[in-house]
C-alpha cells in the first residue's frame, strides 16, 4: 500500500489517526535508514573523541592506623583523651589550612595550568575538594570507634598524586604526635602553675598553724592529757610538801622547847656560878649535857602524832615509855635532893645545889648546856630554812597549778579556733596533694607521649601510584553516548516523517474508518527520461 498523504481538504485528518505505533517507528526508520545510520555513526564518534580527550583522574589512597597506648592506662592514664573523629577534625583543619597547601602545591608544582587563570584561594579551594578523610568502618577499636582512616588525593599525574598523599599520611602523622605533646605539656605546665600557688596557700597555712601552736602551747586540745597528767602529779607533790612543812613545823615546837629548856638550865648554872652559892634547881631544870630520854621521847611522839592518830599503837606504846621515863627521871630527881624546910601552902619543889667557881664539873655542865643551845638554835635555823624551801616549793607548785587549771579551762576556745585553723590547713594540703599527685602523673603521661609510647598514628598502607584512572569512565560514557546517538538519529526519521504528514500504513487508520480498497504500488514511466515513479 503507498503512502497517503495527509492535507486540510483531506475528510481523515491527522487528528483522527491512531497513536504513533512502534511499527510507524520502524516503518520511518526504514525510510530513513541512511540517514539514521550516518547519524548515529557521527555522533558516536564525536562522543568517543571527546571522551577520550578528557584528561584523566587518578586516585591515591593511604590508610593510618590508629594505634592504642602501649603502656596499660591502669599505670599511667593518658592526659590526651579527645576522640578520634574530634582528632581528626583538628588535625585536618590544620593540614588542609591555606599555608600548608599552598606549600604542597608549589612543592609539587600542582594545577600548573589551573593556575594560570585561577586565583591561589580557587586553587587552595580546589585542592581541599581533591582530598578526603573518611573514617575505616571496617576496622574497629576496643571501645567501637574506627581503629583506622583513609586519605586520599585525585589528580591528572599518578605519581605526584601517590607522593601528595604519602605526603599528606606523614603530616597527619607528624601532626598527630605534635598536637599530643603539646597538649601533654600544656596539661603539665598548667598543673605546674596551679600547684606553685597551691604550694604557697600550703605554706602560709603551715605557718599559721606553727605560729597559733606556739603561741597557745599549753593550752591545745591534744595536750589535755598531759596536763590532767601534770596536774595530778603536782597536786601529789603539794601533798607531800604540805606533809613535809607540818613535819618541820613539829620538829621546830620540839626544838624551840628543847631550846627553852635548855637555856633556862643555862641561865640557872649561870647564876649558881657566880654567886658561888646554894642555887635551887627544879626538877624540870637537867643538868646533863645532852638531850634527856623525856625530851627525846617527846619528840617521837610529837612525829608520829603528825601521821598518825591517838589511838595508833605505835602512838600508845610511845605514851606509856613516855610516862615511865618521866617517873624515873621524878625519882632520880628526888633521890640527890636533900629535905627543904616547908613553908605553909608550899610544897618543897627545889633542889639547893652548892658549887664554886672552881668546880670543874660545874663548869663542864655549864660548856655542855651552851654547846647544847648551840646546836638547838642550829638546827632551829636550819629547820627554818627547809620550811622556808617547802613553802617556795609549795607556791611554785600552787602557781604551776593555776596555770595548768588555766590552760584546761582555755582548752574549748583553743579547740575550736584549732579547728578553724586546722581545716582550712587540711584543705589546703589535701588540694596541694591532689595536685602533686596529678602533676606527677601528667608528667610520667608527657614522657609517654614523647617516647610514642601512647596512642598515635602509624601508616598502615602507604600510598601507591594507581595504574587506573577513577574517572572519566569511558566505556560507560561511550556506551552511553552511542545509545544517545542513536535515540537522536530515531527522532530525526520520526520527525521528518511526521513533517511529512502522510500514513505509514494502514495500522495507522482508526478502527472506525472503512476501508474500500487497497491500491499496490505502481511504477509509472517517465515520458521524457523514461524513468520509472510511483
């Protein structure tokens, strides 16, 4: 069937036709099949021409690994403990900062045409989108964070993209152990600091406390067993002064009586002598020389009545010798006196001695009773002394217990300005040793970092230069520019057809229009140059 073609006076309007079915598709590339196919053909060609004259990029990849510290953070505990992705960030701000990258780019001589035409911000710009930073999923730390990254670096010449980022790996790197002793450092001079003015609170708190002790020593809380101590021991010694003054002042009654005694006899031989006649002598006047058996026992008794009571048996043993030696000194007395003549109311209580200047016995008597006051007014005198000594002693130790007892009575304000001063003392030092403690510690922390020992970076892979662009991918880019090519040179035929206005076929006619015939293709003759047509 020929071709009918379509015009305004024809009643089947192109309107009234079908869609445009594939086999109209066909049928036009059919006609046009020469076209189509320079077309196609051309296209493509141009499409691989231009694709294979793109320049192509390469990529160079290098994987750091991060390291965990080689020393247990049970024996010293890193000072450096950000995470890595906040690491990576800091480190990667300063690698990828203006300076540095303009660096790399004249030390590698990078976008040598770019920069031509291009400003060093487009190019700094340029580089940063070039280079990337991403985190190894794959391989992960202890605590579930990457235990390694990858950096990577795109461009036109495989080796100088291999050497950048090698170049790049080493700055990380090197930044790495840099960022972490500087910190490390930072950490330690800090608490250096801080440690030097809490050295200083320390110090004058110290002082404060010496000076409050011994201003107040005596009176300080810790010592109020030392003075009940004290006080208890002086108060034992006063009690053996005391004992020992009423003992002296015993003694010195005896004494003093003795002495009385004694220089009436002296005052009676004294007499007699120089009268050199009868003088009356009473019994109560003895004439020997020494101390009588009465008086001594008097004086025993008078020492043991001090300790002791009336009733002790000492004490009424003492009595009764005291009394037979009065009888017998009564009755000797009353031997060697001769019969008195008797006054009325007086009874014959003397005794009429008779001695001369002469005598030597008188003056024997005599020597012995001077000799004998002497030696009572001696002792008289050193009795004196040692109950003057006692009662020094006695007020030393009454005035040292009145300081003790206001040094205990002092003790409640002292403890409580103590404590005052004591807690503000052990805040002090408890801060000044956890500082120390943190000081030595950041420090042994700061030695790990410069020996490496702690975490840090270390070149997994090292970069290598790629035998294989990434991009422009080619094939693909080709086999996409051939089937666009041969989408458009489809188009060209359907459009030329369609321009044309004529029926394909009869697939082409709607259903409700009736066909009355079907005319075959015809070739007519030309007349004039005998050609055939249709």
């Amino acid at each position: 069937m020929t071709n009918t073609k379509l015009n305004h006076n024809n009643p089947l309007h192109a309107s009234q036709l079908g869609s445009f079915a594939p086999l109209s598709i066909a049928k036009a590339v059919w006609n046009h099949r020469f076209l189509c196919l320079a077309v196609w053909l051309l296209l493509t060609a141009a499409t691989v021409l231009i694709v294979h004259r793109l320049p192509s990029v390469y990529r160079a990849e290098t994987t750091i690994l991060v390291e965990s510290q080689r020393i247990p953070e049970n024996y010293v505990s890193p000072t450096v403990t950000p995470s890595l992705q906040d690491r990576l960030n800091a480190i990667s701000d300063q690698i990828l900062s203006y300076s540095r990258l303009m660096e790399l780019i004249e030390r590698f001589d990078l976008y040598h045409q770019e920069r031509q035409h291009m400003t060093p911000e487009e190019i700094v710009d340029k580089m940063r989108s070039d280079i990337k930073i991403t985190a190894d999923r794959a391989t992960l730390g202890s605590s579930g964070h990457p235990a390694a990254f990858r950096i990577s670096y795109q461009g036109s010449n495989p080796t100088l993209v291999a050497e950048v980022a090698q170049q790049i790996g080493n700055f990380f790197i090197d930044e790495n152990v840099r960022e972490r002793s500087i910190e490390a450092e930072g950490t330690s001079e800090f608490l250096e600091s801080q440690l030097a003015d809490a050295k200083k609170r320390l110090e004058q708190q110290e002082a404060m406390l010496s000076r409050f002790k011994l201003e107040h020593n005596g009176e300080l809380p810790e010592q109020e067993n030392a003075l009940l101590a004290s006080a208890g021991q002086l108060k034992t010694e006063l009690s053996g002064v005391q004992d020992a003054i009423n003992r002296a002042q015993q003694n010195k009654t005896v004494l003093m009586a003795s002495l009385s005694d004694a220089q009436m006899a002296q005052a009676a031989y004294t007499q007699l002598l120089q009268q050199s006649a009868p003088v009356a002598v009473t019994p109560s006047q003895p004439v020997a020389a020494g101390p009588t058996e009465v008086e001594r026992l008097q004086a025993q008794l008078a020492d043991l009545r001090t300790r002791y009571g009336d009733q002790y048996p000492d004490v009424r043993h003492l009595k009764e010798q005291l009394e037979q030696a009065r009888e017998a000194e009564k009755k000797m007395a009353a031997s060697h006196a001769k019969p008195a003549a008797e006054t009325p109311g007086q009874a014959p209580v003397t005794t009429l001695v008779k001695t001369t200047h002469s005598s030597p016995q008188s003056l024997q008597t005599l020597l012995a009773s001077e000799q004998r006051i002497t030696d009572l007014k001696a002792q008289i005198t050193a009795v004196n002394t040692e109950i003057a000594n006692l009662e020094k002693e006695r007020q030393n130790i009454l005035h040292d217990l009145a300081v003790i007892d206001s040094h205990l009575q002092a003790l409640p304000v002292r403890e409580q300005q103590l404590a005052s001063v004591t807690r503000d003392y052990e805040t002090t030092k408890a801060a000044y040793q956890s500082l120390l403690d943190k000081k030595l510690a950041a420090d042994v922390a700061a030695d790990m970092e410069k020996r490496q020992k702690a975490e840090r970076f270390v070149m997994l892979d090292a970069a290598r230069v790629p035998q294989k662009p990434i991009k422009p991918k080619r094939q693909l880019i080709d086999a996409c520019g051939c089937a666009a090519a041969l989408l458009l040179a489809v188009l060209l035929a359907i459009g030329l057809e369609f321009h044309k206005g004529v029926l394909l076929g009869e697939w082409e006619i709607p259903t409700s229009v009736t066909i009355l015939g079907r005319i075959p293709a015809m070739a007519i003759a030309s007349p004039e140059n005998g050609s055939v047509g249709k």
